[in-house]
C-alpha cells in the first residue's frame, strides 16, 4: 500500500513526462473520430429507420386492403384472435 506522499510524487512524475502539445493532438484525434464515428452510427440508424418505416406503413397498407376485400375472413380472424388473447389472460390469472 503506498502512502498519499508517495502517490503524489509518482503522479507528479508522470505528469512532467507528459507531452502537452502530443497530448492535445491526441485529443483533438480522438474527437475528431468520435464525431464522424456518430455521424456515421447516426446516418446508418436514420436509413434503418425509414426503411423500418416504410415496410411497415407497406404492410398496414396491404392488410387494409385484404381486410376489406374479405370481410368475413378478417371477422373470423379478428374472433380467433380474440379468442386467443382471452385464454392467455384467463390462464395467466388462474
């Protein structure tokens, strides 16, 4: 265990052999690549997203239409459908 003297001498140590001018290049290289790492994270997220969205909207669009092409299958779908959501919650509350 090193006593609070011995760590401050060692951490002064260390700081004179520290380069500022090196240092602030260093810096200003990593904030540079982290601004064009989001940049990028943030463009490839935003492309996802429409993509995501524009299927979607798709498939809304397309059950709409198969619901009002056939209207006593969507009946008995939504029915079954009901059907089922029912049972789960009785058998998860029993």
């Amino acid at each position: 265990m090193t006593s609070r003297g011995n760590w401050d001498r060692e951490t002064g140590r260390l700081l004179k052999k520290i380069d500022i001018p090196e240092l602030s290049d260093q810096l200003d290289t990593v904030r540079d690549y982290l601004q064009e790492l989001t940049s990028s994270f943030s463009k490839i997220a935003n492309r996802q997203w429409r993509s995501t969205r524009d299927r979607t909207l798709d498939t809304v669009q397309e059950t709409s239409e198969i619901m009002k092409d056939n209207p006593a299958v969507s009946l008995v779908m939504a029915l079954g459908v009901g059907l089922l959501i029912g049972y789960l919650i009785r058998r998860g509350t029993d």
